[in-house]
C-alpha cells in the first residue's frame, strides 16, 4: 500500500539534543572549574549525570516520568508547567531542588562541599542548554523534499512545555507538520500503541499507509512495530543492536528516507 505520511520522532532524529545537552553540561562544568582549579570537567559530568539519574528515580514521580518519556537530564532544564496529568504539579515544585540538589551531590563526589556553587550551577545549566537549539544538517532539506508528497506528524515523547519551548528554539520547524503529538499532553508515551493508533487517527491513515522515523529502539521502533507499522531507525553513531527489536529498515541518514519509501511503492 501506498505510503502516505511519514511521522517523525523529534530529539535525535531531527534536533540533534544529545549534542545540545553535552555542550551545556561541558560549559557548565568548565564554569565549576573557574571556581575550583582542582575539578576535572569531565569527572564532574560523570558525577552529575549519575547522582541526577540516582536522586530523580527516588522521586515518586518517577513511574509517570518513564511512560511519559522525561529522562533525568530533561528534568535539569524543563519548568514542567504544562500538562493537565497531577503529577507535572508535582514535578514543577520538585524541580528547583533537583537542579540544586544534583549539582550539588555531583560537586561533592569530585571532592567539592559548596552548596552555594551547586545552585548556581543548578541555574546555569538550563540557560547554556536554552541556547543551544541544534538541528542535524539534513533536517530542512529532507522535511521540504517530504512536504511535498506526504503528511508529516510529530510523534514526541516528553513533558508539553519543554517539548514545546525545543519547537520554539528552532521556529522554522513545526510548521511543517500537519500535527504535533507530545507524549505529556496525550497521557501515554511510545512504545505505547496507543498514541501511536492516536496519530494515524489524526492523519486518517491505517498502520499500512505510514511510516515511523526515530532513533531509539525502544520506543520510536517498537511502538510502531506493535501497531502494525513500518519503521525507519536512524542508526546516525552505528550502534550495534541485538535482534530483541528489529526495525523494518535502519538508515544512518534523513537523506536515506525517501529511497526507501520509493522501494516500498
């Protein structure tokens, strides 16, 4: 069956984020080395990354976060003000604290006490991650080459405001969608088939009719998987993967995407 649309997932498939987040952690702790001479950037990265993934899954909010899709390091810059579920209330107080607290944990494991430094750390790290909206190379000019022929969806996981506050970093980009689905704004987020039966609604197509494009196995491919529809893995680092999730194609490129959708026609 012909293809008629093509949903796109959004972080590292077409906002290059996984960039963005480590050049905001690399300024931020260069900033903590100005302070202490003693602190070797990149072990104070490691210390953060961990005691903010440890101090985030103590949280109670920690089950909804994982459906929902938010990782630990989204939740170091995201104001979680939006989204009708109670738990963003929850996260929106929690926030504050958890910059601090993450920071602060990560400074005393390279060997620093300086709670002080920890909160203006905490604070300075949303603003170098805000300033840093990079797009893959390719992302213009494979969604103008799309538009032409086909339906585009956002199909994102995360929480409505910092999802919404990425779109607005890079303006040119949503408006080339016919729909935009955020995973905290829906209530589930992929792998679960139903927001993925949720978009195909949206654009009046059946599973045959659509294709998934995303780099993560574990949510863009199985889910779309599960609902019956093709799926396109973005393999940009060439990652090696076991046969747990097999994508129908893996492309290392957005450039890659309409070849194969030719070869399916």
């Amino acid at each position: 069956m012909t293809i008629q649309a093509v949903l796109f997932d959004l972080d590292d498939t077409l906002l290059w984020d996984d960039r963005s987040v480590k050049e905001a952690f690399r300024a931020t702790c260069e900033e903590a080395a100005k302070q202490y001479p003693s602190i070797d950037p990149a072990a104070l990265e490691e210390a953060v990354r961990k005691e903010a993934r440890a101090l985030y899954e103590s949280y109670e909010t920690f089950p909804f976060t994982k459906m929902i899709g938010i990782n630990p390091f989204e939740g170091l810059w995201a104001h979680f003000t939006e989204g009708e579920n109670e738990n963003f209330r929850k996260l929106e107080k929690l926030a504050p604290a958890y910059r601090t607290e993450s920071w602060t944990r990560g400074l005393k494991a390279v060997g620093i006490e300086d709670a002080e430094l920890g909160y203006r750390l905490g604070e300075l790290f949303p603003a170098e991650r805000r300033s840093r909206p990079i797009v893959y190379e390719e992302t213009f000019e494979v969604l103008n080459q799309l538009k032409q022929n086909y339906k585009l969806l956002l199909l994102t996981n995360g929480s409505p405001d910092l999802q919404k506050e990425k779109l607005a970093g890079v303006p040119e980009l949503a408006p080339y969608f016919d729909h935009i689905v955020i995973s905290g704004s829906f209530g589930e987020g992929k792998p679960a088939v139903s927001i993925f039966h949720h978009a195909m609604e949206l654009l009046g197509i059946t599973a045959e009719q659509g294709v998934m494009i995303g780099d993560k196995l574990t949510t863009d491919i199985l889910g779309s998987g599960r609902a019956g529809m093709r799926n396109m893995w973005i393999n940009r680092h060439e990652l090696t993967r076991t046969d747990e999730i097999i994508p129908a194609y893996e492309i290392t490129n957005l450039r890659q995407i309409q070849g194969i959708i030719d070869s399916i026609k």
